[in-house]
C-alpha cells in the first residue's frame, strides 16, 4: 500500500491532564470530583466534569454545579515537568513531534514502523510507557491527517486508544458529533444546530454554498474539507510559535473601563516581557472580548513599525477592545480578555524619527518619547531579572490586576515562545 495512505499520525492528549496530575500527586484525592483554581476553575477531574463543571468556569458557579468539590491550587513545576517528560516518550519513537500545548502533539511514525512495530503498536506501547513512568493517563488517536488524529484522540477518552482504518474514514468520521470538528465551538455548534445539523456527516452533505452563507466563506469551506477528510496539513516539528498571545478568564464582569484596562495591563505586561526577553517585536495586535454566552468578537490592527512595548500594547489593546464594544453596545458584561501580538520579527530594525509632538507619538519606538518608553521597560525588566517580577509593576496592573488565573498557570501555555 501507498505509505501516504496508511494511518500513521498519531494526536496523543494526556487526559484531564491538570486534574490528573493533583490525582497522582494526592491519591486521597482519586475518584473525587477536583477542580484546579479557586475563583475561576482552570481545570476539573472527569468526576468533576460529570456535574458540569468545566473550565473557565466560575468558582461559585462550580460549587452550585458540585456541591462536593474539591478545589485545589495547582502545581504548576509538576505539570510542566510531567508535561514535558510525556513528550519525550513520543520523542523515543519517533523525531517527527509536533507539540501543541502542555498536554498533547501530533507524531508521525511513517519512518518507524520497521523499529518499533505498526502505528497501533507504538501507540500503544506510548500509553502503557506514560501510564507506568508517569502514572497519568493518556489517550491517543490514529489516523491518516491530523484532523482525523485529533478526534479519534477525544472519540477514545478517557485513557483509550482509537485507530482510523483508512478504508473506513468517513463512515467514522460522519457518525460524531459537528462540536468534535476543530473550529466547532458552543456558538458555531449553535448556529448548525438551529440549522438541524448535527452530525458531522450533515454537514459535510450540506448543498454548496450553504454552509459557507451559514458561517461565512472561510470558515465554510475549511469545515467542508474537513468533514470529508480533506486535511493537507503535515506534522511541523518547530517549536517557535509566530505569534505571542494571551488571555484572561474572567468569570463573569461587568465591561467597566477598570476591568478592563487592568485585564489588559496584566496581560500586555506578560506579552511585553516575554517578546523583550526573546528580541522580538510585532507589527500586528490582535483582541478578543468573549461575552458570557460564549460568543465573541475580534478586532485587529496592523501597525507601521513592529513593537514590544507594554504600555503601547495595553493603549492599542484597549482601543481595539472598545471597537469591539462598540459593535454590540447590547452586551454590558465580559467573560473573557485577551490579546496576541503576530507578525513577529527577531531584532527588528529600528527608524529613527523626528519628534514632532504629534499625538500617539509616544507609541513609534524610532521617537525620542517612543525610546523612552522602551528604556523605562528595559528598566522593569531588568529589576524583575535580579528581584523577581513582584519587585516592580507598572500602574495600572499594581492597583489590582485581574489574578484569577494564576500567573504560573499562564506561563505553561507561554514557554515555547
């Protein structure tokens, strides 16, 4: 058979990863229903899950859902250690990695199977390696794309193995559910359901150009491929990411101008410092303002010279989210926050530039206001370098930034920036 025909991508997902890891580290807690976090859940237990509780999720709302529920802080050094140690147990069997988040990556064991045995087999062997070495388990999925990989990973938890037989692809795929599909969240689940679909294969039957007027054109045509396997994408095993980003949930808060010029602070503050520590700047700032019935807005602007500043990233972010709400003055409370900077480049080049007392001067780093601003933060950043971050902070996120999710909790989505 034709090697690019045979299911040999793997998606392997550490389950409830988070959770599990409060588990392995407390077995009193074993069987209980847990949640990571405190005001907001980050993370719950599938005994925890299987009340409602899920993540970003309110604390109180929690507790209501779970009257037994058990909140723990979290042990941010043990996720990340656990993390990575069940990363390199795909590393022994294969160089093709593709990680893409604490807890899951993509492989590809197309060049390994004389080594180590059929693509079920090393999946296999992986699981039974995590669960023994670690103590956490571990689902994996099998297929021939990894679209296809990925569901087949959430189709086999918990702690399961499913393998795609290429001859059966579609027959597989058309009988799960559309909120499977990646790219199908609660609002675009909505949409399709208000729609009588459903399944993913009522979509993928959907006449031609219903669905694009449905979602939109883009959004249509690549949930199209997908549903009928249509999925190109090979595995990438660069870690670099190409943009830097984000986010805070807030439960639920009222989209008052304190709320959310300290949300962003906090987070433009994180962005800003990471992208100085590596030497990079972006030219694009992106934000997201998610309303507390799950939907949610975009906006973006791209900027003339790339920047890394963190009050100049706190000011666009703003305006950016204040466009947002202008659009839907309906919507008087916020339940998420965040911020990306894309459009990255390594030591960019720097235009000097007359100052001219011109308004929002101060954000163009080639102005003497704008070099200002940048020895300032290279200031902070240093302090923080020798005494900690809590050494210093900038105004607006030391008069109470939003601190539900803890800072370490942020900082795993953030270290292979």
């Amino acid at each position: 058979m034709n090697i690019a025909m045979l299911a040999t991508v793997l998606h392997a997902d550490l389950d409830a990863f988070y959770a599990s890891v409060e588990q392995l580290l407390d077995p009193s807690l074993r069987g209980k229903p847990i949640a990571v976090g405190g005001g907001v859940v980050l993370a719950a237990s599938y005994e925890a899950k299987a009340f409602g509780v899920r993540s970003a999720m309110p604390g109180r709302r929690a507790r209501e859902l779970c009257p037994q529920l058990i909140f723990v802080g979290g042990h941010f050094k043990e996720y990340a250690r656990l993390g990575d140690a069940a990363m390199k147990v795909l590393g022994d069997y294969t160089p093709l990695v593709e990680r893409i988040s604490i807890d899951e990556a993509f492989a590809d064991v197309k060049g390994c199977t004389h080594l180590f045995g059929s693509p079920a087999e090393i999946a296999q062997t992986i699981r039974q390696r995590v669960r023994t070495e670690l103590g956490l388990p571990i689902s994996v999925g099998v297929a021939r794309t990894k679209h296809l990989a990925k569901i087949a990973s959430q189709v086999a938890k918990p702690d399961g193995l499913v393998v795609v037989d290429p001859d059966r692809e579609l027959a597989f795929l058309h009988d799960l559910p559309v909120d499977l599909m990646w790219g199908v969240g609660p609002v675009t689940k909505a949409k399709l359901a208000a729609s009588g679909i459903e399944t993913i294969g009522q979509l993928a039957q959907l006449p031609g150009g219903r669905l694009e007027r449905l979602l939109g054109p883009a959004a249509g045509e690549k949930l199209t491929a997908l549903a009928w396997n249509r999925d190109p994408r090979e595995i990438t095993t660069h870690t670099r990411s190409h943009s830097a980003g984000a986010q805070s949930a807030l439960g639920r808060k009222p989209a008052s101008a304190r709320v959310i010029r300290e949300t962003l602070a906090h987070l433009a503050d994180r962005i800003g410092t990471r992208l100085r520590e590596k030497s990079l700047a972006g030219r694009t700032v992106t934000a997201r303002v998610r309303f507390p019935d799950l939907s949610a807005v975009t906006r973006s602007r791209t900027l003339d010279a790339a920047i890394n500043t963190t009050a100049t990233l706190t000011e666009i972010a703003e305006e950016l989210v204040y466009l947002a709400l202008a659009d839907h003055p309906e919507e008087t409370h916020i339940s998420l926050l965040a911020i990306s900077v894309s459009h990255l480049a390594k030591d960019p080049r720097l235009q000097f530039e007359l100052s001219l007392g011109l308004e929002h001067e101060r954000r163009r780093p080639g102005t003497r206001p704008g070099l200002a601003r940048q020895a300032a933060e290279g200031a902070v950043d240093r302090i923080r370098k020798r005494f900690g971050w809590e050494a210093i902070a900038y105004g607006a996120v030391s008069r109470g930034a939003v601190r539900s999710v803890p800072d370490a909790f942020r900082t795993l989505a953030e270290k292979d920036l």
